[in-house]
C-alpha cells in the first residue's frame, strides 16, 4: 500500500508573533484615531456650548447695562442720609452680603456732599469676587470686576395704582396700594406672580422729592387694597425712618407718591469650594433676593467705561473705575463688557477658552455724540 505524504504545513512561532504585533500595532492605531475623533467631537462640543454660554451671558449683561437709570431721577438721588442716616447696601440678600465692598457712593445733592447716593451704575473695578471665597480666579489669577444696575421696571404696572400714606404710620413704614376701580383686562395684583415680592425696591416720588424702600411685608388692606411694609432693619438697610433726608417719612408731606418698582440688578462671580465640584460661575444678585447662576466656568468679566465731562478730553475712555476723582458715575455714556469661558474639561492641556466684547450705550445717563 502507497501511503501519501501531504506538503502543507503550519505557521512557525516566529509568525505567529510577528502575526499578534502587527494586529497589535493595527489596533492600537485605530483605538488611537478613535479616541482622537472622540476628544475631538467632545472638544468641539464644548466649545461650542462654551461660545453659547458667553454669548447669552454677555447679553443678558447688555440687556441689563442698557436700562441703566432708566426711570431714575437725572443724575440718581440720594438714599437715606443726614443725621441718623447709615449706609445702604446692596448685593445682599437676608443671610448673606455676596460682595466686600457692597455699599453706596457719595454724591452731590443741593451742593453739599453726602454718603448714601444711588446712581444708574455701581462701577465695581476689582470688586466681582464672592465674599469668603479665594481673592482670584485659578484660571486667570486675577480678580473679576462687578456691576451694578438700576432701573425701572415697567413691566409690572404698580404706577397704575394709587399709593396713598396711611395716617396710623407717619415714619412712612406702610403704604396702602389700591387697584384701579375699573381696573382693565388682565391687570395684575400685587401679589400675582410677577407682582410685588419681600425683598423688593418701591420707589416713591412726589412733589416732595424721591424716596425708596425695600418691602419686608405684604398684607391685604382694607377692600381690595394691599400694604406694603418698609420696616427698618431691612436687609438692605434702605427702610431708615430715623435718618433725616432721603427716607420715606421725609417725603410723606408731598402727598400720595406714584410708585414705581425698581430693579437693583449686581452680576460677581463666584467660585464653589473645590468640594463642590463645581466649576467658577458668573452669578446675578437682583434686589435683596438671593443670587442665581448666569453661566458655568465664567473665569472673567471686565468692564471698563467711557465717561464724557461736556468736552472730548483724552482719557475718559477704557476708564477702570468712574468712583474716582474727577469722574464721576452719572458722566458715564458707554460701557465695555468682556466676558471670558473655558471648557468645561481640560483634557490635558487642550483646554478652550474664548473672550467676547460688547460695547453698550447708557441711554438713560449722559449720552454724547462722538459721530
């Protein structure tokens, strides 16, 4: 019997290992591109979110600037001061004060100096970090400025009410407000859900001059009335029945005030602690109520303003800080936003950042043709 010898053989181990690295080297390459493709698409993404962010901060921010002074008296008015007066605060709400330097500037009534004056903006240069937390920002290593707006709100119509003193309360802690008699279609009460809340600003205006004061209470009045409370020890410390100028109790003798709510609007930035988690945030603190985040990883905001004085001088333009001599905040008529993000995660040292600038005219304050 013949017996058939077959010529096939197998693979040797030296190629079945030169086999297993070059499949190796082929996967990792791919798993390489893979992992590119995919910090890629979640780095564009971010990115893009990034730019978002900036973006409806930044105009928000705006929206904010350009209705500075709106509503106010030419200038701004004095808040409680004279004999018995303290300083009136903002950027406070009733279990924290968020900002360092959180009280009102001086100005200029009748001739004479006095504490306590409330302008459409509070330049705050170097002020913008939250109080109790670190003095910069890691990213930057620098401090962010804060601002402060204030402003009619005209979308509520407390105006269209009529406010009258009570006789009960002659230091002006409560105001009776009653709706029209006919009041039209839709007209909103006070206490309806965008109507008057604790922790607001009313200000009161008659021939006697203005006034304002923060609501620590609501409670229905005779028929459909409501008082409103101004009780002192606010948070706000604006309710100063004692001071001798620039309080309720000194305008009560002008008769029935028209009132008007007023938004007192402070964007700063805060840095959760590190166990938190949580990244750098710009926040918006309005009135005497708590602050609310604006955006996430906010790792800047510089404002700077361009201040006319009744003639084109060199240097009022990019002015820092219109609080000092011989500036003043009522002389701004533009100011410079620049907001600055980063992504969310850095992956290594691939980490994004963008800066975005806006330039808003305070139509409201001083306005100056430069054109």
């Amino acid at each position: 019997m013949r017996s058939t010898q077959s010529n096939a053989r197998g693979f040797t181990l030296v190629e079945m290992l030169m086999a297993v690295a070059l499949g190796l080297i082929v996967l990792a390459a791919t798993t390489q591109l893979f992992k590119g493709g995919m910090d890629a698409t979640i780095l564009v993404t971010q990115s893009s979110e990034m730019q978002q962010s900036v973006r409806s901060t930044l105009n928000l921010v705006a929206k904010d600037v350009s209705m500075a002074g709106s509503g106010l008296p030419p200038g701004g008015m004095p808040l409680p001061y004279g004999v018995g007066a303290t300083p009136s605060f903002f950027a406070v709400d009733p279990t924290k004060a968020w900002l360092a330097n959180n009280t009102y500037p001086t100005g200029v009534v009748g001739g004479t100096v006095v504490t306590n004056y409330l302008y459409g903006i509070e330049p705050g240069s170097g002020n913008g970090m939250e109080l109790g937390g670190p003095a910069t920002l890691t990213a930057t290593g620098k401090a962010s400025d804060a601002i402060t707006v204030v402003y009619a709100d005209y979308a509520f119509p407390l105006n269209q009410y009529t406010a009258t003193f009570p006789a009960a309360n002659p230091n002006g802690d409560v105001v009776n407000f009653a709706p029209p008699a006919v009041p039209p279609p839709g007209f909103p009460a006070i206490q309806s859900p965008t109507g008057i809340q604790v922790g607001d600003l009313i200000l009161l205006n008659n021939p006697k001059g203005y006034a304002m004061g923060e609501v620590t209470g609501i409670a229905a009045g005779a028929g459909a009335s409501t008082d409103i409370t101004f009780a002192n020890g606010d948070p706000l410390n604006i309710n100063q029945s004692a001071a001798a100028k620039g309080n309720i109790k000194f305008i009560i003798a002008g008769g029935n005030p028209v009132a008007t709510r007023v938004w007192v609007v402070t964007y700063f930035m805060e840095v959760p602690p590190a166990a938190n988690g949580q990244p750098p945030r710009l926040m918006r603190q309005v009135n005497g109520q708590a602050p609310s985040p604006v955006a996430d990883n906010i790792i800047g905001l510089t404002i700077t303003y361009d201040l006319c004085d009744g003639a084109v001088a060199p240097g009022c333009a990019g002015v820092t800080n219109p609080l000092l001599a011989p500036f003043s905040p009522s002389q701004i008529h533009k100011v410079n936003i620049q907001v600055m993000a980063q992504t969310l995660n850095s992956y290594g040292n691939r980490s994004r950042s963008t800066i975005l600038t806006t330039s808003v005219s305070t139509r409201s304050l001083s306005f100056k043709d430069r054109y």
